[in-house]
C-alpha cells in the first residue's frame, strides 16, 4: 500500500489553479500551472524506509512539454516511444504503473488493466470522446477516468465552421475545376450553393461543441436552431440559441444544415443510414465533427452521389486512416478533413494539461479536474 507524503497538498493547489482556469473555458489562462511539488509516496511496509515514486505510463511520446513537465516533478514517466502508438508497446510497459496518461485512441480494455496490475489508480485520455475505453471495466475495478472536454470545444467549432461553408459552397469540387481546367462561370447557374443566411440549423447532440458552434453561427443570420440531446438543455440557453428540442425525425426533416456533435454509443452508433438520409432535404448539408461511426458511410455515399443530400463535410470517418483508394475520395460533393478538430497547439497543449492534471489528481485520490464519470 501506497502512502501519501506532506507535498500533496501543494500539488492539490496546482490542480485547484487549473480547475479555475477550466471553469473559465481555458480562454484567458494557460492549462500550465504546475504543481510545485513532487507527489512522491512512501512505502508503507512496516520494515522498509524506501521511498517511492508513482509510475505513469504515457502511451504517446509527442505529449506536449507541459504536461510531460508536470507529471515528472514526482513521478516517474514511463514513456511509449513507438509512432503511431503501438499496442504491443504499451501492453509491455504497463506492469507495476500507478498511473496512465493515454494518449491515443488504442483501445483501453481489460487486457491493458489486466498487465497493469491492481495498483493501477488513475488514468486519463487526451481526448473528448471515450468510446475506445471499456468504461465498464474501469468502474468494477474503482479506477477514475479523466478526459478533456471542453477544453477543444472552441477549436472544433471553427473547423465545423470551414466544413459547413465549404460543403455548402462547394470548394472541393470548385478546386477540381481549376485543376480539369473546366471553369464553366458563363453559365448563370454555375457552382450554385446553398445559403446559410435564413436556414434551420439542427445539432444531432448539443453539448459544449454543438453550442460553441452556435455561438459562431449568430453571426451568419440564421433563422433558428434544432437539436436533439439526451436530455434537454437549459432553459436560458435555449432562449440564447433560439433553440428548440425535437425528435431526430423532425431534425432530419428540417434542417437545412445539420451537425453531428454527439458521442459515439451503442445508441447513436450508425443512425444516420439509408433510413435517415431520404427524411433529410435534397438541399441538406451534413457536417459530421464527432465520430465516423455515427454514420453508416456506404449510405453516405449513396445519398450523396444519388443527390439524396447536397453536400457532407466530414472531419471524422471510419476507418481512420481513411484509405487513400476509398470511394467517398471520389465524389465532388464531399469536404473531408482527417480528424483535425482539436489540432492546434493551444488546444492539444491544455488538452495534455489537463489529463495530466487529472491523472495526478487520481492518484492522490483527489475529484479529477474533468472526470468521464
Ligand atoms: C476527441 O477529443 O475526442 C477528438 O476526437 C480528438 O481525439
């Protein structure tokens, strides 16, 4: 058994520092406040004077500084150096750690928490979405997961905003006339797009990333937004969005651009199919930002090449990486960026910070600074 030495309380401080800035939206402060301390623990073996370290295996050697910084003032990094992330890597250094900070989308399952051991107390993601942790298992064994919403709402927002306008004027396609050399801009009728001035705008999940995106959208005159969550959302902000709760039917049924920001579950995994896409406008522009498997892709493609929607602009897509030979690459209709939302180095920087946050502040048994559940 693992005891707690006097500095934690320091490193306490430093989280709560970082809490602050995270109620704040990281907008003003940088995710960066170190605990200035080291949260050694000491053996608790009647016999032994030994000191110990906490290990926490980072899974992915690109961490940002900061959060590398951070956990190293006391304990001992135990690093993945393969790229892309590897799994074998990881599962032949995971034994004896305390702690994980883990840095890619390789599934976290009961293999990995099996080789770890018992003494495993803490883990976080880099990442918003879970869906490639069995969540499941780390509740029966008591372990707290972190991740890091919010943090990439703002940065995910913006791509959404590049998606949505270039799906709906159609920039993809315009390129490939430059490159063909088939400008045809005599005809009056020549690119025609779609407005965004005036529309219904629907959010398949209205969470911090669909309601950042709405907050951009006040700028483009919209007429009014739709969404559907599993729970309805405030009130105040629904007045704020001019946005109304409906069913996914009337979602598909009115909206004149529709955003995917919901998390992947058993739930949502494929409902956008070839049930779905002839409820939604010919007009319609589908923007996805959340994760591939939300839509099934070969309906995808079929309601785009058959004109059953106008246009998609899509930043996650299964599998990633997306063949270089898969058929979505051919159609013109189609924006596709490869899982961009949350790459810059701001973001992915607090991103970092904040998981590191949470995985010393489960070790020390502290709430973590954004804990799953
Ligand atoms: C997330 O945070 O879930 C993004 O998809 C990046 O991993």
């Amino acid at each position: 058994m693992l005891k707690l030495n006097l500095f934690i309380s320091l490193l306490i401080f430093g989280s709560l520092i970082a809490v602050n800035d995270a109620a704040r939206g990281s907008r003003r402060g940088k995710m960066t406040e170190a605990p200035s301390t080291t949260p050694k623990v000491e053996s608790s073996e009647e016999n032994s004077s030994e000191e110990e370290t906490f290990k926490i295996l980072v899974t992915h050697p690109e961490v940002p500084q900061e959060a590398l910084d951070l956990m190293s003032r006391g304990c001992k990094l135990i690093m993945c150096e393969s790229l892309p992330p590897n799994r074998t890597e990881i599962l032949q250094k995971a034994k004896g750690v305390h702690g994980m900070f883990w840095g890619s989308h390789i599934p976290l399952d009961k293999e990995v928490l099996d080789v770890a051991g018992p003494q495993l107390k803490s883990i976080s993601t880099m990442s918003a979405g879970i869906d490639y942790v069995d969540v499941e298992e780390l509740k029966k064994r008591k372990i707290p997961l972190g991740h890091t919403p919010i943090v990439l709402s703002d940065a995910v927002a913006d791509l959404a905003m590049g998606l949505m306008l270039s799906a709906a004027r159609r920039f993809h396609e315009g390129r490939t006339k430059i490159d063909s050399s088939t400008w045809e801009n005599y005809h009056i009728e020549w690119m025609w797009g779609q407005d965004v001035r005036d529309s219904t705008v629907g959010f398949f999940g209205f969470g911090s990333i669909g309601q950042a995106i709405a907050k951009r959208l006040k700028g483009f005159d919209i007429e009014r937004v739709l969404y559907t969550t599993r729970r309805p959302i405030d009130k105040k902000l629904e007045k704020q969005f001019n946005a109304q709760k409906v069913e996914f039917h009337e979602l598909l049924g009115q909206s004149d651009f529709l955003f995917i920001a919901a998390p992947l579950t058993p739930e949502t995994e494929g409902i956008f199919n070839s049930t779905a896409f002839p409820k939604m406008k010919k007009t319609a522009v589908l923007i996805n930002i959340a994760r591939g498997p939300i839509v099934n892709q070969d309906d995808l493609y079929t309601a785009l090449k058959t004109n059953q929607i106008f246009s998609a602009g899509i930043d996650v897509m299964n599998p990633e990486p997306l063949p270089a030979n898969d058929k979505l690459l051919t159609l013109p209709n189609i924006v596709i960026t490869p899982h961009i939302g949350s790459a810059t180095k701001r973001t992915r920087t607090d991103m970092a910070t904040i998981a590191a946050h949470n995985v010393l502040r489960g070790l020390v048994g502290e709430p973590m600074l954004s804990p799953a559940y």
